[in-house]
C-alpha cells in the first residue's frame, strides 16, 4: 500500500489558539515610570546624601 505524495502532505494539526496575555496589576506608562524614578533618586540625594556627620 503506497501513500501517494498528496496524502503525505496533508498532515492534521491542531488548530490551537494562543493563550490570551494576562495582566496583574496596573499597567504603568513609561513617563510615569521615569518620574517614580526621579522620586526615588531625590529621596536618596535629599535623606543619605546631604546627612550632617
């Protein structure tokens, strides 16, 4: 019994569905990201940096 070359082609494959993107948690955009940061240098400039001895 010889399989002709069509039927060799023809190959099932599931039709899976990618799984959706879960999110947790606020999304946070990049400019706010940036001015967090800034937050967070100044606190540590301002409270460790400028310390009296």
């Amino acid at each position: 019994m010889a399989s002709t070359s069509s039927e060799k082609k023809k190959k099932i494959t599931p039709k899976a569905q990618p799984a959706p993107q879960v999110t947790i948690g606020a999304q946070i955009s990049f400019v706010r990201k940036i001015i967090i940061g800034l937050f967070i240098v100044g606190y540590w400039v301002f409270f460790y940096w400028f310390q009296e001895p």
